[in-house]
C-alpha cells in the first residue's frame, strides 16, 4: 500500500492537482515536500498538528519534509478564511512564535540525519527586491483568475487590501525558491489553502517547465460541519501552558459520538482495522473508544506519562479512581478563605469574569465538593477545605478544579 493509499483510507485528502501523476510518483521515487506554517502564535493548534499527522505519514514512507516557518509571510498574513484583515504582527513577535513552533514540531517530525528540513521564508522574502520579484513572478499571474480564488472572493465585497493580494505570490515564490533549493517537488496543507496552493504548482510548471504538484488535507471539522478545535478558553492549544495535558485529554474525550471514527483515523496512528472496530461500538460502549481516542492524542503531543496522569486524574472525578493530583489545580492564599467565590475564582481564571461565575451560579451550574453554589455572595470557608486544605470544584457538568490553599 503506496503512503497515498494510506493517506486516502484514513481520510487526510481532500483535493489534489494531478491525482494520476501523484500517485504513479509517490509509488515509484521518494520526494520532498512542505508544508508551510505561519507564526501567529506563540504555540501550534489543533488546526497544526493534523498537518504534522499527514506530514508524519509522508515521513514514516520514506519522503522528506520541509517544515517552512512564515517569517516573511507572517509580516502579511494569510486573507483566508478571514472577514477582515489580520492584525499586523512584528519582528520579535514572529521570531518568539517561530522558537515556539520549532520545540514542538520535534515532537512529530524527526529531523535528525537531514531526514527533514526547518526553513524559514524570512530568508529570502524579507531583502526582496520588489521590482525583481514582478518581473520574475509577478508576470506569471493573472488578476482576473487570482480574483476568482476562493481566498480573495469572500473578501472582495468587505474589501481586500493590495497588501493582503500578495500572499498569494509570496507563497507561491516559496515553492519555487523550495524547488530550486531542495529539489520540492509538492506542497501539502490545509484545504483552505487550496487556491495559494494551485498558484505554487503553475507557477513552477510555467517558469521552470517541470513537474510541481499540491494535494490538501481536509479541514478538521465536526460531522456536522462545525470547526473542532474550539474550547471555552479559545483555541485547543499544544502548549501545556496553555492547554494542559487533563483539558486536552478532556476535549477528546467528550467527542461527539459521530466524530470518534473520524478523530481516531486522522490523530492517532491506530491501524484502520483497530479503528473500525472502536468506532463501530455502540450506546454506552462508545466511550470505551473516547477514552482511546483521548489516551492516544494526548501520549503524541505530550507524552506518555501525561497521558496517563490525564486519563488517572479523569477516572477519578468520574468515580473509577481516587487519584486527584493531576486535575488542574488553582492555589489561593489562606487569606482568600473567607473571600467571596466570585473574586477568587474570578482571579484564579476558573472563569473569565465575574459575571460569568453569577450566570453560572443562577444555572445552578458550579458545584463545591459535589454541593451547588446557590447564592452569588457566597464565600469560601474553613470547614469547605479537606486536610490537605483542598476543594473540590466543578464548573457545569464536565469541568473540575482543585483550589489548595497554600
């Protein structure tokens, strides 16, 4: 089975430029390929890291990935998918993200031995000579089909700036300065990025008169077509400081029944005949392929141990352990006890606002060691805290917190 075939089974593809040529190329020679990352936080998402899945698979049949860091293109921004311009972001921004990304992308990708490539577009987008940049690319392009790509025409009626018109070029430019360098021969990425895509492959064949290819991944949404990757808090990072291992190990875990084929085929590397059968369980016994789910994309992005501390910390606020040292924890002063739950839990980030922790309360929402919370002035005291001056708490039906009192 040719890595397209294992690509094509467990659902990454979504379109591809020259589907009969890809597959006769991917069969017969190993290539080099990319896929292109742009900096604009300080941590990769969920949205990254089905990338990496694909870029792992790519990797594990013998071809070479690039792992292109945008700090050229990060200086525009990307218009796609966007309903108005992104924020601009700075040098120092960039280089700060771009120090991030490349901690974590060791984690999927093994770049020892030259086995794979970090590259960033900084390097030769940033000193471009504008006037060489329209005479060697820019004559390549024409307006009128740029203006019927689907990242430029949601924008059009809100208006599109001529600064954002040029990603397009700037990306397409990176393929072929990664052909010429390393002999790229496709690009990978999301499908949103299928028009910046298409423009790279023509843009080598027309200039270089060779063979450039492109295939997306899909999108990872849910059955019903909603964005996955979305938590009260924002975004499902893969930063532990910014989603730890427990909300992340938890997220999986409460999937919708009908994504857990999907979720298990493209996040772990399960075999599919595995997956199939986890997924074909039904009722109650679905969970049981949640729990692999969650077990198996918490180990890939943070490790095996934090894995498990997640899925311990899990069974035993659902009743199957007693280990709570690895439910999120909140420290307060003893001088809090006797606050008003509002300020604290305010403060401690358990909530966004304070008048987030009312609304919850007028729900009947938040619970203190397994007691709901009816009166919005309430305050913490003494007798609520166990020996080891802890509580228990529990924002709505799934979210727990351990407050210590130091």
């Amino acid at each position: 089975m040719s890595v397209l075939d294992v690509l094509q089974e467990r659902g990454f593809i979504k379109q591809m430029s020259h589907e009969d040529e890809i597959r006769e190329l991917l069969e017969k020679e190993k290539i080099t390929f990319y896929i292109g990352f742009d900096p604009t936080a300080d941590s990769l998402h969920v949205g990254h890291f089905i990338a990496l899945m694909m870029m792992s698979h790519m990797q594990k049949a013998g071809h070479r990935p690039i792992c292109l860091l945008g700090g050229g293109t990060g200086m525009v921004g990307d218009p796609s998918g966007k309903d108005e311009m992104r924020q601009m972001l700075t040098k120092d921004f960039i280089s700060h993200n771009i120090e991030c990304f490349k901690k974590q992308m060791g984690r999927f990708i093994d770049f020892t031995g030259g086995m794979a490539i970090l590259a960033n577009n900084a390097d030769w987008l940033l000193d471009l000579n504008y006037v060489k940049l329209l005479r060697e690319v820019g004559v390549h392009f024409s307006v009128n089909r740029m203006l019927t790509a689907e990242c430029f025409r949601k924008r059009l009626e809100r208006g599109l700036s001529f600064f954002e018109f040029n990603y397009m070029i700037m990306q397409s430019y990176d393929f072929w300065k990664l052909n010429q360098a390393y002999g790229c021969v496709m690009q990978l990425g999301g499908d949103d990025q299928w028009s910046n895509m298409l423009a790279g492959v023509e843009l080598i064949r027309r200039k270089e008169q060779k063979p450039a290819f492109c295939m997306t991944c899909r999108l990872l949404t849910t059955s019903d077509g909603r964005k996955m990757g979305k938590t009260e808090k924002g975004a499902l990072w893969l930063d532990v400081k910014k989603t730890s291992p427990y909300d992340f190990y938890q997220y999986w875990r409460n999937v919708d029944d009908s994504d857990v084929e999907t979720c298990l085929s493209l996040l772990t590397f399960l075999p599919m005949d595995e997956v199939r059968r986890l997924s074909s369980l039904k009722d109650a016994e679905i969970n049981t392929a949640k729990k692999v789910l969650a077990f198996e994309v918490t180990k890939l992005v943070h490790g095996e141990d934090e894995a498990v501390k997640a899925r311990q910390a899990a069974e035993a606020l659902f009743g199957i352990g007693t280990d709570l040292s690895n439910v999120p924890a909140i420290e307060i002063t003893h001088a809090d006890i006797g606050a008003k739950m509002v300020d604290v839990l305010t403060a401690g980030k358990v909530f966004s606002s304070k008048r987030e922790v009312r609304k919850m309360i007028a729900q009947g929402g938040l619970y203190i060691n397994d007691t709901a919370v009816s009166n919005p002035e309430a305050c913490f005291s003494p007798n609520m805290f166990d020996a080891e001056k802890s509580l228990l708490i529990r924002k709505g039906k799934k979210k727990y917190f351990r407050l210590t009192a130091k």
